[in-house]
C-alpha cells in the first residue's frame, strides 16, 4: 500500500479511477482528479503548501512534487505527464503539458498548455513558457514551437499511463 499520509490534520484526497503505486507517497494538502497515476517511488509532498492535480494526469517514477512554504503552491492541470525523475517546484503547469525525464521546473515558474520541457531542462523560478512551445537546456531557453504532429503526444501519454496503471489492478 502506498504511503497516504496526513499532515497537520489534512489528508490527501483523489477522484475516481486513481492508481498510486505501492512505494509512492502522498502526504499532506494533495487534491487530485479522476484518472490519475502516482508510480513507483514517486513522491507527492503537500506539506508545507498544498498540491492540486488535475483529471488524466500521471507522475511517473521517482518524480517528486512540492512547494514552498508560505509561498507558492503547485497546481497541475489535466492531461499532464511528469516524466521519470523530475521536480515540479512551486510552480504551475497548464493543461497538456509534457514535463520530460529529470528535468526541474522551479517556483515561480508558469507553463502553459501544450508546451514541452525536454529532458533535463532546468527551468528557472519565475519563468514562463508560452503556450505551445519547447523548452530545452539549462537555464531552459525555447528550442521551437510544438509541431501539429507533436502535439498529439499529450493526450498519447496521458491515456496510455491510465492503460498501464489497469495492468497492475489486475
């Protein structure tokens, strides 16, 4: 069983259809949609400032998700993949983004719907990334616009993490 903590009395909540891996933890002021994923080792932190999740949004393994203490929340919208090994920081994520292996997006930092940040990217606090657009590098610059054809990678991800998560309710 995953670790579902409380803290300073508030617990995590989640809508219909949620699959969290057993060696995940979700602690604290967490408030998840319907059909997200919290996989293996991945940790979701609403400790000291609360996490909203939107629906169809998946964090993959060793991913961590926090925020900063009187300062800023973390909000993610739906259809959001959060990559193997990233830090989402006090920041926000739009709708259909795509948050690549190991990159960190720090507080502060905006990023809008239907943008990419590439692997490893570093974005840094206060940044925002326009709506549909690439961002590489550290600091992460943009790299390009998202093609027509790149861009069905969003709801791609999203639904095929709800296909895995049903091989493991088996």
């Amino acid at each position: 069983m995953a670790l579902i903590k409380p803290v300073k009395g508030i617990s995590p909540v989640w809508g219909e259809n949620c699959w969290i891996a057993e060696n995940a933890t979700v602690v604290g002021d967490v408030k998840m949609g319907d059909n997200c994923t919290i996989w293996f080792n991945a940790v979701v932190r609403g400790d000291v400032n609360a996490i909203e999740i939107g629906h169809n949004t998946n964090i993959q393994d060793g991913a961590v998700i926090h925020c900063t203490y009187q300062k800023t929340k973390t909000i993610i919208g739906n259809y959001v993949s959060i990559a193997h090994n990233a830090v989402v920081h006090g920041c926000v994520i739009e709708d259909q983004v795509l948050i690549g292996m190991g990159a960190i997006v720090m507080d502060g930092a905006v990023i809008e719907s239907g943008s990419i940040i590439a692997a490893g990217a570093i974005v840094t606090q206060n940044t925002r990334v326009p709506a549909g657009s690439i961002y590489a590098g550290n600091p992460a610059k943009l790299l390009k616009e998202v093609s027509p054809s790149a861009a069905e990678v969003f709801m791609r991800t999203a639904n095929n993490y709800l296909m895995y998560a049903e091989w493991f309710k088996e």
